[in-house]
C-alpha cells in the first residue's frame, strides 16, 4: 500500500503558490490616469470639433441652435473692428466647457473662433 502524502503535500505547495500568487497580483498598485489630465482631452476634443463646426458661419447659425443670444460682452479688436466675447454656458456636461464664442460684429456677425473655458 502506497502512501498518498508525497501528493498532498505537492498539491498543497501548488496551492500555496497559487494564492501568493494572486495576492500578489491583487495589491500591486494600479495606476490611473489623473482626473485633470482625463477630463482636459474631452475638453481639447470640444474645442477642436466646435471651432471646426462653428468658425467662419453666421452668428445667427448659432443662436438658432443654441435657442438664444447667450451672454455678450465688447472686447478690445483691431481698429475698425468689432469684436464679442458670447458665452453660452455648460452645454457638454463630458467635457464641462462654458462654451465660449469670439464674433466679428457687422451688419451679419460672424464667428472668429470658439474657446473651451
């Protein structure tokens, strides 16, 4: 009659391994990405697309869409010119951007360039 102990203790090694293994597996430390860094790649993402989509078109395009003239103020232009800062909010809750927009004034306003802020 042979004795089965050899082979417990063997599968009881392999069991121990395998369980130091994974504990140590389980607390090494995970690195994730920082928030900031995270959240500012949505935030470069809607700048690029908006100013793609809205730079160049009519002013009256965007308070269409937008459903109003958003908040306006005069800012310092070239000689001759006149410029607007228009803010329009939170419109992305993603990327959390206050949509801002710079507008050449004249008889029909056109967008110059939006800003992510």
């Amino acid at each position: 009659m042979r004795s089965c102990k050899p082979r417990m203790v063997r599968l009881v090694r392999v069991q121990i391994g395998i369980l130091l293994g994974v504990f140590a597996a389980g607390c090494t430390p995970v690195t994730t990405p920082d928030a900031a860094h995270y959240f500012a790649s949505f935030r470069q993402e809607r700048e690029l697309l908006m100013r793609e989509r809205w730079t160049g078109r009519l002013y009256a395009d965007l308070v269409a869409e937008m459903g109003w003239g958003g908040n306006s103020m005069t800012t310092p232009s070239a000689p001759g010119e006149t410029r607007s800062a228009v803010t329009f909010g939170v419109n992305d809750p993603i990327s959390g951007c206050v949509d801002s927009f710079v507008v050449i004034n004249g008889d029909e306003p056109i967008i110059n360039t939006y800003y992510c802020r």
